[in-house]
C-alpha cells in the first residue's frame, strides 16, 4: 500500500518550492510525482499546426521527487507522516502525530 495518493494535500520539504503546500495529481513514475501548481517550469515548444499547439515558452508543471514531498496535516499545520494500521482485513491510513485517518 502506497503512503501516497493521488488527491492527498502535500507540502515540498525541500528545493525551491520548500513549504509550499498543493495536490498531489498524478504519478509519473514508482518514485516521482506531479503536485498540482507547484515545480512550475518554463519549457521550449515548438509549434504544431496539425494539433493547433502554438510555439512559444510555456510554463508547466515539472516531476517531483517522493522524498522532497510530505502528507500536509491541517490540523498541525506541518508536515506529517503516515502510518498503515490493520483492522480486521482492512488497512487505513493514520497521522504519526496525532493518530486520526485520512482521508
């Protein structure tokens, strides 16, 4: 089981977005994800007039990697991590720090 979700409320804990928090939206690979606003790049496109894509620089959303991210706690305001309980052929996902699930 992933300690990650797609969906989940993260926050970089280093590089130059560090404290920043956004959503996690999708995975790129086992160990680098995408976070919805956050790693912005500026990227060289040329233009492609079959799929009407206009050249120019634009500005993208870059991968991140796992270990520069951690879960967001509201409640705390911080940084967090996860712990995996079992109950009864189920498992969840719970806060370290003050034991509630998320969600």
């Amino acid at each position: 089981m992933n300690k990650l979700r797609t969906g989940d409320e993260v926050i970089i804990i280093s590089g130059k977005d560090k404290g920043k928090t956004g959503t996690l939206t999708k995975f790129v690979s086992k160990d680098k994800c995408i976070v919805m606003g956050l790693k912005i790049v500026k990227k060289h496109q040329k233009p492609n007039p079959q799929l009407n894509i206009a050249g120019g620089i634009i500005e993208k959303e870059s991968p991140i990697h796992l270990s520069n991210i951690a879960i967001y706690n509201k409640k705390t305001k911080k940084a967090d991590k996860v712990k995996i309980s079992i109950e009864e052929k189920s498992k969840k996902r719970i806060f370290k720090s003050d034991g509630k699930e998320i969600k």
